[in-house]
C-alpha cells in the first residue's frame, strides 16, 4: 500500500511540474512587437542584451516589407528571423540623423522566446505607412537589430483582426472586391 502511495504521489507531482508553466515560460510565450505605436521618451527597456551598443530610440516608417529569411519551412541557417530597412523620421536618444535608413534585423531563433511566438509584424499597407517608434541597437556580430516589446494579447489580437480582414480581401476568393 505504501509503494501505491508513493507512485501515486510520485505521479501527481509529476504532473504539476509538467503541467504547470513557469512564469518565464508563460512570459515567453506573451505577444511582442518590435514597433510601437506609442510615442516614447526616449527611454530605453531593460529587455535588450548585455552586448547592446550604439542604442537609438526614435520614431521610424518603413522603407521596405519585412521579409522572413529562414526559408520556406526555417531550413535556412541564421539566426534572425525577419529583416526590414527603416527610415529614422524623429531621433528621440542616440546618435543617427533624420532621414537616415537602417538595415535592421528581428526574431532572434535563439531569444528567451520560444520560435512560435506570436509577433505583431506590419503586413497590411495601412501598418506599413504609419511611423512607429523603435529602439534599434547593434550586436558584437555587427548587425542592428530592433529591441521587442511586449504587448497585450488584446493589442495581439487587434493586430491579427486588421491582417486577417487584409488578407481576405486579398484573396482571389473574396467576395470584396
């Protein structure tokens, strides 16, 4: 009786370790954006990395669509997941002129964040051409990349409905056009 104890207990610990996320586990999981639409201070959050150097806050558009650079199913070697060029409008912090255009990156694979987060990418033309601010810094590999943010499942979801409703207008089988 008193080994059935034991694996019954045995089993129910188990099943809360298992069961029961974390609480870096469930913030991992949180919806993040690399571009806000609020304005900032020019205050700089304490989720960029150790490394970070020539940091910048400033209000930016994009020049160019992200583009995802893992290949069609994430075959491609690389640690970023996204990349865009940005055009700095309003230099809130850091040293980088009005008009000036950065190559930057985003979706670190090896984040704290599992690969299957949700992220509030701009996809429809409307998020395209709003300013948004961003906080872009440089890694010791050299390359910029934009700081994430987290955001609120509803602020996600609001997101998702405004592609969502563009993509179904953009499909052949729509009845909008």
């Amino acid at each position: 009786m008193k080994l059935f104890e034991l694996c019954l207990a045995f089993a129910a610990l188990s099943g809360v370790i298992v069961c029961a996320p974390p609480f870096a586990h469930a913030q991992a999981k949180a919806p993040i954006a690399y571009f806000l639409d609020e304005t900032s201070d020019g205050a700089v959050p304490n989720n960029l990395p150790a490394n970070a150097r020539d940091v910048i806050v400033a209000k930016a558009r994009f020049v160019e669509p992200p583009i995802w650079l893992l290949g069609r199913h994430g075959e491609v070697p690389g640690n970023d997941v996204f990349a865009t060029k940005v055009e700095i409008t309003d230099l809130k912090r850091g040293s980088a002129e009005n008009g000036r255009v950065f190559d930057v990156r985003m979706g670190l694979r090896t984040d704290y964040r599992d690969f299957a987060h949700p992220v509030a990418i701009p996809r429809t033309p409307d998020q395209l051409s709003q300013e948004y601010t961003v906080i872009i810094y440089s890694a010791e590999d050299g390359i910029r990349r934009l700081a994430s943010f987290m955001i609120s499942p509803s602020q996600h979801a609001r997101w998702e409905a405004e592609v969502s409703a563009f993509l179904r207008g953009q499909s052949p089988f729509s009845t909008n056009k």
